[in-house]
C-alpha cells in the first residue's frame, strides 16, 4: 500500500507526561466554553453517524468527567484511557465500557487491568505475546474477562508489525478463556507538516490498512468484529473507507490552536482557553508550558488570542499536552453560574496491584475472622463516592 505524506519519526506522546499520584499540578487559569463543547461535539458525532462506524471518546483530550458523559449522552459507545486509576474515575460516574488505549508491557499493570474488568467492559491493546499471557493470568486470578484489541504498528507507522505477528497474537487471545478478542485497532499519526496537509489520505490509508488487517485474522478463522481507527484529524478520511465500525478520537471535544490550523475546525470552535496576562505569553496562575508536545506543524511560542474581558485568553497550541499540567477547568455556560471541573490525572504505579491485593486480603479476613466492617477498604485509585 502506497502512503500519502510522510511519515518521519516524532517525539513521545503528550498524554500522561506529567504529574503522579497525589502531586498535584500547578494551577492554572483554563476555561472551557460549554456552547463550543456541546457544537463541537454534535457536530463530530454528526459526522460519524451518517457514515456509521460509532465513537470512541478518547478522554485524554479532556479528562473530565463531565465532558466524558457529554460524549456518552451525544452517542459515544465508550472511552478510552491510558490509566487504570483514571479509568476508575468514569466507571464510578457510570461509564460501563473502557479501553486501555495503550500496549503497557508492564506486569504489574496486568492485574490493575483484570481487576477492572470486573466492574465494567474493558478492553486493552497489546502488541506482545507476553501481553496477552500475563493479561490471561490475571484475568484468570481475579475472575475477570479482559477484551485485547490487537495493535497494528506504532502511532509512527501502522504497517510495522509483521502479519504473522499479527495472527499470533490473535490466536493466542483466541485461545484463552479469560480473554476476548475483541478486534483490531491501528493509528497513523500525522508526524510531519506534510502528513497533516494531506490528513484525510492519512485517514484513508490507516483504515484502509486496519480493514486487511481485520480480513487477516477473518481469513484465518478468527474473529475479528471490531476495526478501530485512532485520530481527530484524520477521522474523516477514515470514516469514508467500509469495514471500519469504530473511530477512537480525543481533541475533537475542545479542539486547540494545531486542530484550527490545518483546518480541522475554526480557531472560533476551540472550546477551551488559558488565560494569561495582557501583553505577554505567561501564564497568570502557574507556570505551564503552553508549547509542551507542539504538532510539527507549530512553531514554539506562537499564539491565537480570543477577546475575553479582563484577562487576555488564548487558545492552547496543544490541548492533549494543556490538560496533564493542570487540575481543573472552569467551565461556562451562557445564563449559568460558572462550574468547576476536575482534571482526572491520577497516574498508575507499581504499588497499586500489591496495595489493591493487600485489600482483598483483608476483606477475606473480615469476613471470615472478624465483625463486619461498617466502612469497606477501598482500593487505590477507586473514587471515594
């Protein structure tokens, strides 16, 4: 297959590049539009319904919870998450099914993983087959049914990963009891300025590439019912090509200053600013890097403001890099107080398969050995209610 653009190697991803439990990050001055939001938001979901594969909200864009439920109620079938800490948070707000959009190679994430799936949907991409073994084991310890998501690739170049790797992996989620082969799942990411001027045959040719991959392991006896395409930006080239039932995207919620320009949006449909002070590109309340993780099509330190009364508000370069460096959002509403919104950037740790086993240990004591507990353990990373 020929591929449009270029494709040249990039930085690592944005998401989840700051922060750890219990640090909180700097505070800073960020407002979301929820007019913008909710056009935003129909408007995309608009887009995939009258060509029929349905969305995937991927929350990293956002992580809030309210937006997440905005998405769900405008048609969104789930989320996706990289953390399992931050995937709790939604479940307990009532978001059934999640999928950890990431291959973790960690075994000491297999466990967190297994253990969710035991209060929603849960699905998880992998691209090892040490991956799907240790996910079988610890779905099997913990009683769970965890769904694998086979990975084509790497966001850099979807093609990377050999067929026969492919079908391997397949198998071997086939075979497991505890786990569900869910499908296929492949992002091209656009990782030169020429990639992005051509984003919609970028999107072609990554749903064209998940579609063969999916007849693959059909060819081979397995299934494969879902066939995910990962991208904002290139969602619509990817919603054109049949046999894609999924589009996994993030930035089209709030959108930011790259989206608006290489035509994803307007720079009038970017839902979320920053506010900083009049005459200068810092920040009011905290000291932000608002150039973290530029598309490379962005230059470091350029800004597109928007009037606001007051302070001067401008749109963020960035909006997957914005929301790891702060903790919440101030959201407004024409005729309605404002509200604030918390930014869910709890981050897994090794410590927390150990600590969420400490409890169960110690539920299976009370019961047994000791008078009920009024108040149950909770496990790290759980909402407290």
């Amino acid at each position: 297959m020929n591929r449009p653009g270029a494709f040249a190697a990039r930085g690592d991803s944005a998401a989840d590049a700051y922060g750890a439990n219990n640090v909180p990050p700097p505070v800073v001055a960020a407002y979301v539009d929820v007019q913008r939001l909710e056009r935003n938001l129909r408007r995309f979901h608009g887009l995939a319904a009258a060509h029929g594969p349905v969305v995937r909200a991927h929350v990293k864009a956002h992580r809030t919870v309210e937006i997440a439920l905005r998405q769900a109620r405008a048609g969104a079938v789930g989320i996706a998450v990289n953390q399992v800490a931050q995937a709790r948070q939604y479940v307990a707000a009532g978001i059934t099914d999640v999928v950890i959009a990431h291959p973790w190679r960690d075994p000491w994430r297999w466990p967190l993983i297994a253990r969710l799936a035991r209060d929603c949907r849960v699905a998880v991409h992998v691209d090892r087959p040490e991956s799907v073994a240790g996910l079988a084991a610890a779905a099997a310890a913990e009683g769970s049914v965890v769904g694998i998501r086979i990975q084509l690739g790497t966001g850099d170049d979807i093609t990377a990963t050999p067929d026969g790797d492919l079908v391997a992996l397949a198998r071997a989620a086939a075979a497991a009891p505890t786990l569900r082969l869910d499908g296929i799942t492949g992002y091209q990411a656009l990782t030169t300025t020429e990639s992005a001027a051509d984003r919609a045959a970028v999107g072609r040719f990554a749903a064209e590439y998940a579609v063969r991959g999916a007849a693959l392991l059909r060819a081979h006896g397995l299934d494969c019912p879902t066939v995910t395409v990962g991208g904002t930006p290139t969602a619509e080239g990817a919603l054109a090509v049949p046999g894609v039932t999924e589009v996994c995207a993030g930035a089209y919620a709030l959108q930011d200053a790259g989206m608006a320009a290489i035509g994803m949006c307007d720079a009038d449909d970017v839902a979320v600013t920053v506010a900083v002070e009049p005459g200068t590109g810092s920040f009011t309340d905290g000291d932000v890097d608002l150039d973290a993780y530029p598309y490379p099509w962005q230059t470091a330190g350029e800004r597109t403001r928007r009037p606001a009364s007051g302070r001067v508000h401008v749109l963020p370069p960035h909006v997957c890099a914005l929301m790891p460096q702060i903790d919440h959002v101030t959201a407004r509403e024409q005729k309605r107080p404002d509200t604030t919104w918390r930014v869910r950037n709890q981050m897994d740790e090794p410590d927390q398969a150990d600590q969420a086993d400490q409890a169960d240990q110690l539920r299976e004591t009370d019961r047994t050995d000791r008078p009920e507990r009024t108040t149950p353990v909770r496990r790290t990373g759980e909402a407290a209610g």
